[in-house]
C-alpha cells in the first residue's frame, strides 16, 4: 500500500516553513505517492491530445466544426454537473468512488473510441466521457488536500503543489505518444493504451491508506443553480477569472495541430516538440507561482496569467517557424501556471469546510473556459482561418483582467 508516515509530528528545528519544495520532511514524503499518481493519470489521459484532431480530422474524415463540438458540448455537461457534485461529495464518506466511477468511464470511452468509424460517434463518446474526467480530477485534488491537512495542518502540501505531479504528465504524454507513433502504432492503438491505463488508475486509487477526517461533513443546503448567488463571492469571482484567461487553451489545442501541419512542419515530432512546450515550462512555472504567492500576494500572481495570454494569443498568428512557436508554447505556461497552480488554492481557501464543492467551482470554470474555447474554434472552424481563430479569445481575456481586478487578497 501507499501507506506512509501518518502522523502530523514536525522535522527537527532545521527544518522549516521556507524550505524548498523538494524538502524532505514529513509533509513531503506524505504527498510523494500523491504526485506519483496524478504524473501517471495525466501521463494517460494526455497520451491521445496531440492527435485527437486528427483522428477526427483525417482518420475519420471529421470537419473542423465536428472537431470543435468535441470539445465545446462536453464542457456544457461538465459546467453543469460539477458544482452538484461537487457539492455531493462534500457529505460522502469516501470521495475516491466519485474517482473509482470516472476513470471506468473513460476506459470504456477509449476503447470505444479505438474502434470509431464516424466523427459523430467519437462525440457522443467524449460527451459522456469528459465530465467524468473532470469529476475525478476535481475530486482527487479534494481528497488530496483534505487527507494532507488532516495530517499535517498547516504545513500539508497545497493543492497548487499536487498539481506540479499533473503537469509533469503532461510533459512524458506527449513524448510517448510521439515516439509511439514513430514506431509504428496508430491513432487506435493510443486509444487502447489508454483504456488499458485507466483502469489500472481505477484500482490504484485504493492503494492509498485511508484517513479518518475528524471534521464532520456539513449538513446545509444543497447547492442549487438556481441559488448560485449564495456561493462566497471571491469563490465565483476565481471560477469566472479562470473561465475567461483560460479561454484561448481550446483554442490552441483544437488548432495547434493544425497551424503546425499547414505552417510549419508535418514532421510529428515537431508536433510532440511543440505540445510539449507547454508543460515543460509549466512544470518550473508552477513552482515560481506558488513560491510567489506564499510570500507575497496570490492576486498579484494570478495577474501573471492575464498578460501572458494576451502576449500569447495576441503573437501566435504571427509565427513563422518552430523555434517562434516553442516560445509561445513556453510562455503559455505562464497562464495555467498561475490561474490553476494558485487558483486552486485561493478557492479551497474560499471554502475551507466545502473542499469539495469549491474544488468543483475551479473546474467549471474550467469547463467554462472549454466551452467558450470550444465555441471559439467551432465557429472559427467555419467562419475564420486558423490564424485569425488565435485572435478571437483577446476579448475574453481582456475581460478576465476586470474580474481579476474585483477579487480580493485572502
């Protein structure tokens, strides 16, 4: 089992709160198989981005607006549905259900998936699929933090911190699926690797020794959208500044692919060259944000967020070789980086005693961000070139740098 040091008793006097993330102390090698499983969740699930596009695209023979509705109608479910679960979660007794749940879930979609012959069934697919995902992402962060808090207060691991272990995943993904590809497997082939891979996620998840939470569930209301005005403000104001910065990311994945194989390289490790980009300099990225905003102000850098994306989508279009596009890629990290590494964090702040419900208030808006960038790339998919479509998420981010203006310094 993934059992470890389960009391909460502190390292010697050398060891302090301004130690390095890297530090040894109890806290850490706590979160270590924490890390561990979500570098080998994201590692899978991240395996069949880069080629997604083109498997709707070219092996099924897909439009570019088909390829936007799998992205924009899932997000739609999931903005709904997070929150109530979210919600839900909070008086379970075991939120690793929830997790257990989606991952059998998206097995079953990959597999399918891996033997699609139309566009539109590889939609009905991922809109079944995705919120599921995003269910237990949601949740695995919610579990994470209340088990390390139980553990270690005040100096348990956050959220922003965790997610570092994602990130990585997303690094090593792309570069397996890309020398995958290289040596002769198919775009069905990555899709069964994931199917595989996300039931064995599915089981491991009940490795991990199971701590008692001492703080009893809370017994209030139920959330209700038709009551959404009840929800903390800073917390709705964090969801929708993640909505709107995030806005573009759809964007940029649904057409990356595409940009690259009519701009500038239909090599595929130049593809695998380019997604990776972004998670490589996230990975540090993070790092710098969350060591920013434990010693000074969280607001201050998630306004980080706001100019690295008016920098990156306002550039982009304007990239003419791979070396351009790899700067771009990289200075998009930035965004992520800050908006969900500290995001995550500020809203679990906003709701200590709801972890699970203000967990699901970043993820949709999350999901929001997909919906708008999903939206974004359907019509541009129809209406707009690709390199005008990088163009069109200016607006909302520029709209994100008023809400970011509202929140308020916890």
């Amino acid at each position: 089992m993934f059992a470890d040091n389960t009391d909460g008793s502190t390292c010697p006097s050398s060891i302090s709160s301004s130690m390095s993330f890297i530090s040894l102390s109890p806290a850490r090698r706590s979160a270590a198989p924490l890390f561990l499983y979500l570098f080998l969740t994201a590692t899978i699930g991240v395996l069949s981005f880069p080629i997604r596009a083109l498997f709707v695209t070219q092996t099924l023979g897909g439009s570019t607006f088909e390829n936007g509705l799998s992205f924009a109608v899932p997000a739609i479910i999931s903005l709904v549905v997070l929150p109530i679960i979210g919600d839900f979660s909070d008086r379970m007794r075991e939120r690793r259900l929830i997790m257990t749940v989606g991952f059998v879930v998206l097995a079953l979609s990959y597999a399918l998936t891996s033997i699609a012959t139309t566009a539109w069934f590889v939609l009905i697919l991922v809109c079944i699929a995705i919120p599921f995902m995003v269910a237990a992402n949601a949740q695995f962060f919610a579990w994470a933090q209340e088990r390390e808090t139980e553990r270690f207060g005040d100096k348990a691991t956050e959220s922003g911190e965790l997610r570092i272990g994602f990130i990585a995943g997303w690094v090593v993904g792309p570069a397996i699926a890309g020398l995958l590809l290289t040596y002769g497997l198919s775009y069905r082939n990555i899709f069964q690797i994931q199917a595989v891979g996300y039931l064995v996620m599915a089981a491991a998840i009940w490795l991990f020794a199971r701590v008692v939470v001492t703080k009893p569930k809370p017994k209030g209301e139920n959330f209700s959208w038709l009551k959404w005005r009840a929800v903390p403000r800073n917390l709705l104001l964090i969801g929708l500044f993640v909505a709107l910065v995030l806005s573009g990311d759809i964007v940029r994945l649904a057409n990356l692919a595409l940009f690259i194989d009519a701009n500038i390289s239909k090599n595929p490790v130049d593809l695998t060259i380019a997604f990776a980009a972004t998670p490589v300099v996230e990975v540090p990225a993070t790092a710098l944000c969350i060591y920013l905003a434990k010693r000074g102000s969280k607001k201050f850098v998630l306004g980080f967020g706001f100019v690295a994306a008016l920098l990156h989508f306002g550039l982009f279009p304007f990239a003419q070789n791979l070396t351009q596009v790899v700067i771009l890629q990289a200075l998009y990290a930035f965004i992520p980086a800050s908006a969900l590494g500290v995001g995550i964090s500020y809203a679990q702040k906003c709701a200590p005693d709801r972890m699970g419900f203000a967990t699901s208030v970043i993820f949709s808006g999350q999901s929001l961000a997909i919906l708008l960038g999903g939206s974004i790339a359907t019509l541009g998919g129809l209406f707009l070139s690709i390199e005008m479509t990088y163009f069109v998420p200016l607006f909302l981010i520029l709209l994100s740098g008023l809400i970011w203006w509202k929140l308020e310094e916890l």
